[in-house]
C-alpha cells in the first residue's frame, strides 16, 4: 500500500546505466540514452499524476564533459529534442521547467532552447521538473561561494550574515526545498557530485535497475522502501511524529497494483 499522505515532496534521481543496458543487448550506447528518455517521460508524467512537487533528474554532469565527442553531441541532440517534443507535455500538466548547473557552457542551440523551456513554463505551478545538467556539487559550492565573495566585496553582505540558510540561497537550487528521497538506478552505491548540500538529510534508495528499465512500478517500489522509513533528521524517534514512521492499521492508503491500474495509458514512443 502507497501512503497518498507520505508521498516525498522532491525527488531526485541519478539515471545511470543506459549504456551497460545497451551493451547487454548488442546496440549502441546511443540506443540505451533514447531508451532512457522513455524512462524520462513516464517518470515525468507519473511523479506529477501522482502529486509529487518536484522532480530533480541528473542529465548530464561536469564529468560528462570527458566523454567521446561523439556521445556528447548525441547527448546534446537527444536533450534539445526531448525540450522540444516535451514543452506541450508540460504545459498540459502545468510542469514548470528548470535546470541547475553551468549550462552557460552548453552549445547554443541547447541553451536556447532550455531558455525559450523555461520561460514559457515559468507560471506553472503544479511540478516543477529540474534538470541538472553540466553539474557538479562542489562546482556549485565554489559557484556559491564565489558569487558571495563578490557581493561581500561589494558590501552587499556581511560575515555575520553568513549561516546555512543565506549560504543556500546561493546554490544552483536557491529557493527549490531539498530532496526527501534520492533514487540511483543501475546498482552503484554512490553520490557521484550529485545535491552534496541538498542531499544532507534525504533518504537514499539504489537499486540494480538500469536506467531505461526504471519504470512506474519500480518507481512504487522506492517509494514504498521510503514510506518505510523514519526520517529523524538528528532527532529521536518520540520526537518526530510525522510522515516516514510505518502507518497505522486502517490509515489511508492505495495498493500499487490499483495505482499502476488506474495510470494505465502512457504511451510509449520511441524516441
Ligand atoms: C548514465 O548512463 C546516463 C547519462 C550520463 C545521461 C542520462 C541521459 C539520459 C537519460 C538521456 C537524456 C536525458 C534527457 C533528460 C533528455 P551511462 O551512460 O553512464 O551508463 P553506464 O554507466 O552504463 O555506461
């Protein structure tokens, strides 16, 4: 049974393994990142059925930058289309668009095209679908701290300003609330320079799945294991009586297998 009541807020998700999923079936790598933007959508269109307020999905990082010319330029090409193909999607869901990460060094049509994304999108207010892209972790603290070194120099702040509220307000995700639950598919156990700041107290969940695999239901299963768990944040169990600690009996609730009944329909198209 999923817990309507205990849903995260904010969902971040790691999308690894689109190429050992390729590699399994012979294709290219290519092939596992077009699967994986099926994964996109569904788990786009799913998280907003299902009332969740944001959405944080890591496209691209700062070490992708390293890879072969050639899957990056696919990756570029890949991203700009699914932008374009998506915006009516969003509009007629009301998914704000946004990104964080130095998408200043993206190729200029990308740029455009998040740029023109995010504008029209900017009004909607039911989910709000954040991509990281050419993002890093500690490039955002540095980012952060350089931007507050500036206005400090330029008398806008002062040291004793300085506490983990206004540090925040100068990371990539300013005003967006941290994530509840982080999901990293394809079986690595790792942070990978992904939210270090955000993902202090957000509950961590991997599984073995590769990417362009992760689906509705397993999309459910992360979060059954989250409503599973007790988010104390540094306190102790008598103290937090809220959402995370197991329901009880008779509390509200709706089976997987009707959840995934009653979202039947989301069609699939290859990108
Ligand atoms: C990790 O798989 C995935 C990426 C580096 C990129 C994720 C991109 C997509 C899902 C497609 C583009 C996304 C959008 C939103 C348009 P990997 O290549 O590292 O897989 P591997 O670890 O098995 O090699």
């Amino acid at each position: 049974m999923i817990d309507p009541h205990n849903l995260p807020k904010h969902v971040a998700i790691i999308m690894d393994g689109n190429g050992r999923w390729a590699a399994q079936k012979n294709l290219p790598r290519i092939a596992g990142h077009r699967r994986g933007i099926q994964s996109v959508r569904e788990i786009v269109t799913f998280s907003r059925k299902l009332g969740i307020e944001a959405l944080t999905l890591f496209a691209f990082s700062n070490e992708n930058w390293n890879r072969p010319a050639p899957e990056i330029s696919q990756l570029m090409m890949l991203l700009e289309r699914y932008l374009k193909q998506e915006l009516k999607t969003m509009m007629e869901n009301e998914i704000r668009f946004r990104t964080i990460g130095q998408i200043e060094r993206l190729p200029s049509s990308v740029l455009r095209m998040i740029r023109s994304v995010e504008e029209k999108t900017e009004k909607n207010k039911r989910m709000t679908l954040i991509l990281a892209l050419s993002y890093g972790g500690r490039a955002e603290m540095v980012d952060a701290v350089r931007r507050m070194m500036e206005e400090f120099q330029e008398e806008k702040i002062s040291i004793k300003d300085l506490d983990e509220t206004l540090f925040s307000r100068y990371l990539y995700t300013q005003e967006i609330p941290d994530p509840d639950l982080m999901i990293r598919t394809s079986g690595e156990v790792r942070i990978s320079n992904f939210l270090l700041w955000q993902l202090a107290y957000t509950e961590l969940y991997f599984t073995k799945t590769f990417w362009p695999d992760f689906r509705r239901k397993d999309f459910l299963l992360a979060l059954l294991d989250y409503q599973g768990r007790e988010r104390r944040f540094g306190l102790v169990t008598e103290q937090v009586s809220h959402p995370g600690i197991p329901r009880k009996e008779g509390s509200p609730g709706t089976s997987v297998k009707r959840l995934l009944e009653d979202l039947q329909g989301g069609e699939e198209r290859e990108f």
